[in-house]
C-alpha cells in the first residue's frame, strides 16, 4: 500500500469498466429478471438445497451502511417447532391487527392482495429469514457503540437479499407482522436487535397464484432535470 494516495488503509478500486452495449444489456437482462420478482404466499415444504442461503446472505451483508457499522443479523430458521412457535406468534398480532388496529382505508388498499390474519406460509415455508437491525452495537467489552442510519442501512441490505433470492431461484415474501417484538424474543436475541422483516423463502406451489396487480411506468416514477 506504499503509493496510496490517500495513505495507509486504502487500496486501489477493483472496478470493471464496461462498454455502453454491455452496460446496457446487464441492465436489462438485471431488470428483466427482478420484474417478475413477485410476493409468494403459497410455499411447497420442499427443502432449499445445501449453501444457497449462505450465499445469498453473503451477498445482502455486502450492502452499504453507515459508517460501515454492517447493523444487521440474518436469522435463519428451519426448525419446524420454531417455525410453528413464529407462526402462532404473528397470528395472534395480526389477529389483533385485522379485527382492531387496521383502518378503514388500510383495509381497502389491502383488499387486492387478499391477505387476512392467517399466516400458514410461516410453517409451510423451508426457511424463514429473520432480518435484525442492530440498533446499536456492542463493542469488546459489551459496551455500546453507536450505530448510524440502521434503518437506511438494513433497508438496503433487505433489498440485496431478495434480489439475490430470487436471482438464486427462490420465491420469497417480505412479511412485516406488527409489532414484530416476538421475533426477537422467540429467538432469543440480545437487547439491541430490533426485528426488521421476516421473510419466508422456498419453491411456491406448483399452483401458487399471485394477485392481478401492476407496476408504475417509467414516466410515473422518473423526473428529468
Ligand atoms: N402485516 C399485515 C398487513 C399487511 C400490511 C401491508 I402495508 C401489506 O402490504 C400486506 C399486509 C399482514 O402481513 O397481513
């Protein structure tokens, strides 16, 4: 590292400069495959073959974050008794959430999706990955250290592992019980870590269907300056 110009504790970029149609084609065929990413909730038991995960995982920890604080843990549940327990647990608040705390107009925007209370993909789903956000961090001798743009941060990490997911073959759901406090106490999680979004991942079922609904154009979400 003796000719870094910004000295020690840096080292040159590995960056891999492409030409316009190569540019354009990884684009495309990126945004071809991530446009038929759909929310499944119908999952086959069928396991999820050996290191898939992982190495999704690895990719959703190599996102940005905040003063590279990496805030996050990714819990991987397969234990069909803890599963079950999850499953349970986010009924019972959304229970409460569908017959109590949703509004009328929160109601009506989720008519189209079809979703109610029961939450059976928890149990049927091989896996369930379990995002924390690490609130704050705790340095060697258990003493905490501040985390910065956790929310930012986790966000961004939650959105590389369901590209990489999906990229890998693999349905998933982004699943957001509320209040999701369970999640860290069922799997016994320290003080710091906050439930971010729970995930079911597997194969759908051969006749899953997802609901009729359509993405905004280009020209909805895009301004030119
Ligand atoms: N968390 C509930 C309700 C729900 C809320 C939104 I916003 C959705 O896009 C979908 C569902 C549930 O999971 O059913």
């Amino acid at each position: 590292m003796a000719d870094s110009a910004h000295g020690e504790g840096f080292h040159p970029l590995d960056f891999q400069r492409l030409e316009r149609t190569q540019m354009l084609e990884r684009a495309q065929e990126f945004r071809r495959d991530l446009e038929c990413r759909r929310s499944v909730r119908f999952f086959s038991y069928e396991p999820i073959p050996e290191g898939i995960l992982d190495e999704c995982i690895r990719a959703a920890a190599s996102a940005p974050s905040g003063a590279n604080r990496q805030p996050w843990t990714f819990a991987v549940v397969r234990d069909a008794a803890l599963k079950r327990e999850i499953r349970l647990a986010a009924e019972e608040e959304e229970r409460e959430t569908y017959d109590h705390r949703l509004t009328d107009e929160w109601r009506a925007a989720l008519e189209p999706l079809g979703t109610n209370w029961e939450k059976p993909f928890i149990e049927h789903a091989p896996a369930l990955i379990v995002i924390f956000r690490q609130a704050w961090g705790q340095g060697e001798e258990g003493e905490r250290e501040t985390n910065y743009y956790t929310q930012e941060s986790v966000g961004i990490a939650a959105g590389f592992l369901l590209a990489a997911l999906h990229r890998a073959g693999l349905g998933t759901l982004t699943h957001t019980p509320s209040p999701m406090g369970f999640l860290a106490q069922i799997l016994g999680r320290p003080e710091n870590e906050k439930a971010f979004l729970l995930i079911p991942v597997g194969y759908p079922t051969a006749d899953c269907e997802v609901p009729n609904i359509g993405r905004k154009t280009l020209d909805e979400v895009r301004i030119e300056y």
